[in-house]
C-alpha cells in the first residue's frame, strides 16, 4: 500500500495560512497588479494576504509591505512576480521569512537562455536549503478552491468542485477550467507547473491520488525528467481515480516547439504511447476532449460494459450516433423483449422497431412525460450498460434565429416563452433519470444550444455533448478505463 | 462541357411565385402549424402565401382556402403537411392546379412499411404524370434564401448566404444551418430531402453545381440508389466549387439504423471510400466538422500549399498546434531570414525564435498593434502558406468568470469595460489582414469563448475554432482540395 509519507505534503501550498504576492501592484496591465488582483476577486481572505511592492503603501487597498521580511504574520506561501534577476533576492528573504512555498510566476529563466537556466538552479538551491519549496518558475499561478486561493495571472478562476489539473501550460490549464466551469465541472486544486525547477508534475499527481477532496487528476504534460517514476505515479493514481492526460510535443513538430517553451525534451511519440498504455491513463486529443472526458469521468458512473442505447426523435441522427458508437468499438444490441414491448405499446407503429431508438415525430410532438419514459425503459434495460439520448432541447438556438427577424418574430414571441417554460419543467424530470446509476449523456448536435436547461442538466451531472463522436468517444474512453480497472483487480 | 438542359430546373422551387401550405394551421404545435408559423416569420410575401384547410377561415390572419384549387392565384408550390392518407387526393388536387413542385413533409410512407411504400409510388406517378415534381416525403422543408422562403417544419431559419444543402436529416441540415448562422455562414438553399421518392440527392447538387448563388455545397447522405450517377454528379460538382459531404451509415450498425430511417439502403463504407476519393469530395465525420469545414471552405482563400505558420503567446498552445498541423499532414516550415530579422527587433530575447511563433508575454500585455504586426509578418512570408493565430480574445469569459464572483467583482468591473473597448478596436485591425488573401484562422481553445469580437470576425471572413485540431483539419482538408483540383486540371 501507499505510504502516507511517501508523497510530498503540499497542503500549505493548496491551503495556505498567509499569502504575500510580491511584486504585487495597483496596475492590472502588470503581471504582479493581474495576479493580486485575481487573487482578491477569487475570495481569499483579504485578512490573511499580504502584497509586496517596494513602493506602493496599499495595493487595492491592503497595506502593502517593502519586504516579505516585514509582515508580521505567518506566510505559508509567496506568489512571486518580480522581475527575473530579482527573484534570487527575494527567495533569500521568503526563507529568512520561513515561507515553505514560493510559486514563481517570472519568466527568464531555463525557457530563454543558459544564463536563466543557471540562475534557475541556484534559486532553487537556496530555497530547498532554506527548506523552502518552488512551483515554476515561469508559470502563470495555482488554485486551491478549499481557501478560495486563486492566484493565477489571469482572471480565469474556476468554479469550485472536485477536479485537480497539473498542466504544463498554464494557458490551456486555465481555459480547461473556464470552459468546464460553465459546463458542470467544478475544480479542487490547480498548478501551472512551468518550467518545473524543483516541485515536478510526478510530486502533484502522487498529492492529488491520496486527496480525497481530487475525484479525477487532468494533467498537460510537454516533456517529463523520469519516465519511469511517471509510469509508476501513473498507475497508482489510474488505480485510485481518473488520471486523463493530455500531451504536448508527440510529433517532431510539437516536439521542437515544446523545447523551447519550457526548456524540457518532450520524448517521442511511441515512448509516449507505450507508457501510457501500461498505466491506464486515459489520453485526450485536445482541450475539447480534455473537457469532455472530464465531464464524462467527473459525472457519470462507469459503464458496466460496451453496451450502448440510443434514443432520439430523429431518424439521421441516431444513424450518425450509431455510426459514432460502433467507430469507437462500442455495440449497439438489440433491445430485450420485454423493452420493445413497452415501446410498441407506447410509439406510433412507423418506430424504427430497433436500437437506435427513433421515436419519431412522437417524440416532437408527443409528450415529454413519454419522451422521458422512452428513455427510461431503454436505460433500464438489462442489455444497455450506457444510453446516449438525442435531447430535444431548441428553445434557446429558436430564440437566436427570432432575435434576427426583426419584422416577424412577433408571431412566435408567446410560443417561445411558453417552450422556454415547459422545457425547464422537462429537464427536472429527465434528470431524475441519474436514480438508475447508469451513464446517461444527453447529445444535441448543435454545439450553439447554451441555455439554461442545458446548465440545468450539467450542474445535475448529465453531461451534454454537441457531437455524436465526442458521446461516443467519452463513453468508449469510460468502458476502456473500466476493462483496465477490472484487469488490475484480477492481477 | 455542361449542358444547360442536362438538370433539372429547380427555378420554382426554390423562388416560386405563389405558395401553398396544405394543412396549415393555428396550432403551432402541429406540423403545419409550425411550418406556416415558419414560413410568415422567414419573410416570404404574405401577398403570396396561402394556407389551405378544410375548416378554418383564417390562419395566423391569412385567409385560408379549402382546398388548393381555390386559390385564384399562380401557385408554384405546395407545401402538404397532411396525413398520409390523404396526400394522394392532395396531390391530384394540385396536379388540377397546375402546382410545379410540392414538398410532402407528412410520414408514414415507404419508411413506414410495404402499403406506404405503395402509397409513395402512387402518388409520385399521379404527379409526375401532372407535370408536378416531388420533395419528401417524410421530410422537414426547403429554403430559398431568394424569396426569404423558409418552408421548415421547423423554427430553425438560417441566415441568408452562399452556401447550398441537400439533407436526407431534416434535423442534421437544420442544425448545421442554426449553428452557422451565429458562426459566420449563410445559406442560399436548403433542401430536406426525406424518403426522396422522385426528386433525389443527385437531382439537387446538379442544381447547386450550376447556380450562381451557391458557393460551397454541403449534403448529408444516408443512402443512394444510383452510385455511378452519384460518382458522375459529385466530380462536376467538386471541379465547380467546395462539395462537403456527411455519410451517415458508414459502419454496419449505422446503416442497420437507416435502413428503418428513410426506408433506402446504406452502401458500405469501402464503396462509399472508393467513391468519395475519386471524386474530389470533401468528406465531414459529424455535423460539428461539417460546419467548421463550411467555415474554412466559405471564408477562406485555399492555400497554396502546406507550410503553416503558428502565432501565439501561449507556448503549450504553440505546441499542440504543431502537434496538430503534423498529425493532419501539414508542414511547420522555419520562417525566411527577413521575418526572423522583423520578429528578433520587434520581441523580447526569450521569444520562441522559430515557428511557431510563440511571442511570449509581450503578446498579452505588449500593445495590441505588436500583435498584429507579428501575425503580418508571418502571414506574408513567402514561406508560409496559411496562418493560425491563437487570439488573445478573453473579454466574455472574464466577465462568465466575475459573474459568478457575486461578492469581489466590483473590484474588476471598470477593467472589463476597457478591455471590452479595446478588444473591439483590436478584431476591428486583424480583420484587416484579410487584405493579404492567404487563409487566416482565429484559434482559441474555449468553446465558450462567445463574444461579440468572435462574432465580428466571423462576419468578416475570419473563421474562428476552439480546438487546435480542428483548425488543423480543415486547412488539411482545404490543401486536400487545392491538391485535387491541381491535378484535375493537369488531366
């Protein structure tokens, strides 16, 4: 088993008694002014986070420090935005200040030039000396939702919950959370890593596997220092929770960029893929996918098998789904007797008679009580392990188009707001569909379909895809996971 | 060369003089209530448009007839959203009123079982004997941007535009359209072509081929009677202009699904491969790729060749969008020695000094005009074929973000609003580099990121993704075409 101490202890970084961002400034065009700004707006106690600036008395109304050295409080962690060639000063006072962690956001340092890379080194050595230790540097923040820490370099706080990113991108880790925050998902801890001087990528997955706050770890990775403490990381934390990455540089191309963006060696394409294949890490393509698999593990159960059921009231777009489904190598069985009785009863007879369900205009016209028992009779199917549903969800994209005809719109304005009405009472019901604990994803193919019922079903964990590939896709990545973790509890 | 004679003339289908919408109603909850209600509010003369129903007198304020030959007016088409059983008298009703084109929106016909498939026949000998062509049935409208006639039993009414559609998913078609209308695209034609019982597919982008109006063809096929026709059709149609296809029953369980959908076969996916490569289609795997496809196809110059440029400020999004372009074939070329000289003077030492580009903070807090000079710079070295520039357009998901900050937002609003001012000043430059003629995609890794500046730049020709491989894969796609053409016109 896992030792308790065999992981570095980051809880003052991710919860952290005092704050001092030094270089912070009353300018948010600067990199200290953003950061300290964010920091304030995110919701960290203003009574407990202390700026630094050498000139200023007050940023944004705090009383304001010439030096670490001078609060009269505890720090626990110093958020770093001074120039390059002054941060080594700065360190000598965090540990003089006995800071235990300094989150660098400065860039300069291994990522442009050797001499950055020297002074990288040394700072490095004088913090771990001190008994100090480093996030970065050239990063762009953390979050630590459970103090409402959000010190990051831009303004992308994200919602709180139980997601933790490492990301060697802070941009891409930051807009992962902002595009998951108004799309269910809900985030624990972030760390930009940067150029990973001292903490590594490996110390935050090992923290984030026994964080029982951390329900599924994301990281974007570039390069890596140790393969082979990655792929034992790696699959302690597969064993404990799903750890979905994302990697950057697997082609030459991106290779030869990434090194010269966080001054790592990205590694080839294939060492990247047999190391992952053995860990049961779950791979996304791109920030979509990142997202969308993060919405699937974070609220769905896993599937019991590859068994899925399709519902939707229109024709072509249950074969695409089917088309998605059998892509991805998942099946599409016959539905069991006893289901395609009920669904006789029920349906007009031109039904499509099969899994993909087509309820027909049945489904437009009809009723949403029936729309919703169509659904239910196919998920609970002892044949169906998952059920992608075609959701009829077009108030807000009508809304869109009558928004245009200026001249006309008056003739369905009343209808609108009537559809607007009942579809918010639908969803409610369609989300008492969870109570059979079996994946349920709700699909709409128009990736413009925001509204509020939409909200409604992410904040109440179904997720809504806006392809029958991404579906099909999450879903197959959620079987695959379940067949890994099956196979490790045989061994 | 193409004869004028070779197709058929779809003239007043697509611009007819009078309409009628056979079984309209009061009722929008109804199909010809909605599709009446539809129809007034796509703009269509109301001088022109006439309902027909036995019983009512009025609908939505229109006089109302009771049967179509009583209209004293020309009518060109009848929209006929009646029961099944009663189409067959409809039709012979019209063929007595000289009605050129009726599009049949009411099921229950050859995709219902064997006496509709009989029905289905009938109906299409009683017309055709008439002098009268059918659309459907089973289907969902047509559109003729012209007219402003959107005959949809639907409210999804597309903004008016160049491109053409022929669906066999009324659905899939529809929302392709409403999701275009607010990315940038605009529609000319559209067509559901349902259980195609006389008008078919083909009969459609023959028409599409030779219209002025119509820049990029997009079709949705789920199943052919005619491959060698359809082979024919779609290599005129490729030499003509952009021709973008969605094949939906490629796999065994898809087809399984439509063959209970429009009652055609689905061919298998090997003729179907054999088929679309030799004929210059471009090929979309879901209604998703299938509008940024459009975007890329409608908005954009092609590309000379293969080299991509890539400008960020963003390494790690630099990075995979390397990975990205490699992973779809394309190239990421070193840049000439005079755009290295121009970037070495205009950026900070640490700057990425090769492509991509990864112009480092100076590119988030540097003055928006930097930014524009560096992507013009890239874009117009003679090495560099087509740019992707991650764009710093964060605005709307800053203030998501502070939305939720219910208590601290107030300290950011006044921010807001000047970067909201200044982000508008900034799309209205970079549209400017359109002057240049080379393909210029607008990257940025939310697909939440809904703003009036993206919104602008789509308006203007820009198009704009949410993912690194997206974008990638439509200027493959769009070199693909480029290629195909070339070689066409060495034959």
């Amino acid at each position: 088993m896992y030792n308790d101490k065999s992981y570095l202890d980051l809880n003052p970084l991710f919860n952290p008694e005092g704050i001092a961002i030094i270089g912070a400034s009353n300018n948010p065009g600067k990199v200290g002014g953003m950061t300290f700004l964010t920091t304030i707006i995110g919701g960290f106690s203003i009574n407990h986070l202390y700026p630094v600036n050498h000139n200023e008395e007050e940023i944004f109304g705090l009383k304001s420090y010439k030096n670490v050295k001078d609060i009269p409080y505890n720090v626990d962690l110093a958020i770093i935005c001074v120039p390059a060639f002054n941060v080594k000063d700065v360190i000598k006072d965090c540990v003089d200040k006995r800071v235990k962690f300094g989150v660098i956001i400065s860039a300069g340092f291994s990522e442009a030039d050797d001499d950055g890379r020297k002074m990288e080194k040394e700072i490095v050595r004088i913090a771990n000396n001190g008994g100090m230790r480093i996030i970065g540097p050239n990063c762009m923040g953390i979050s630590g939702s459970k103090v409402h820490l959000h010190a990051l370099m831009n303004m992308l706080i994200p919602k709180e919950g139980g997601i933790s990113i490492v990301s060697q991108s802070g941009t891409l880790g930051s807009l992962t959370m902002a595009t998951g925050s108004i799309e269910g998902l809900g985030f624990s801890k972030f760390v930009s890593s940067g150029n990973e001087a001292d903490i590594h990528t490996e110390d935050l997955i090992e923290y984030f596997t026994e964080d029982e706050d951390t329900k599924v770890i994301l990281a974007f990775i570039e390069g890596l220092r140790d393969g082979k403490r990655f792929l034992n990381t790696a699959k302690k934390a597969s064993e404990k929770k799903p750890f979905i990455v994302i990697k950057g540089g697997i082609t030459e191309e991106g290779a030869k960029a990434a090194s010269s963006h966080t001054g790592s060696m990205a590694g080839s394409s294939s060492v990247y893929n047999a190391l992952f294949k053995q860990t049961g890490i779950i791979t996304a393509i791109d920030g979509d996918d990142l997202v969308n698999l993060a919405k699937g593990f974070y609220m769905l159960p896993l599937p019991k098998g590859r068994n899925i059921g399709i519902v939707s009231a229109w024709g072509g777009i249950g074969v695409l789904t089917a088309d998605a489904c059998a892509k991805e190598g998942l099946k599409i069985p016959s539905l069991s007797k006893k289901t395609m009785d009920s669904l006789n009863k029920l349906l007009p007879p031109f039904w499509s008679r099969q899994n993909p369900v087509d309820m027909t205009a049945a489904g437009i016209y009809g009723s949403w009580d029936l729309f919703i028992e169509i659904n239910r009779l196919v998920l609970t199917d002892d044949n169906i392990d998952a059920v992608v549903c075609m959701i009829p969800l077009f108030t807000s994209i009508f809304k869109t188009v009558l928004d245009r005809m200026e001249d006309t719109r008056h003739y369905a304005e009343s209808m609108i707001d009537f559809m607007e009405d009942t579809e918010s009472e639908f969803v409610k019901n369609f989300v008492g569909l969870k109570e059979y604990k079996k994946p349920l994803v709700a699909l709409n193919i128009s990736r413009r379909l925001e509204s509020k019922s939409v909200t409604y079903l992410e904040e109440n964990g179904i997720p809504f895809y806006s392809s029958s590939m991404d579906a099909a896709h999450v879903l197959s990545k959620m079987v695959q996971y379940k067949e890994y973790l099956d196979r490790s509890n045989e061994e």
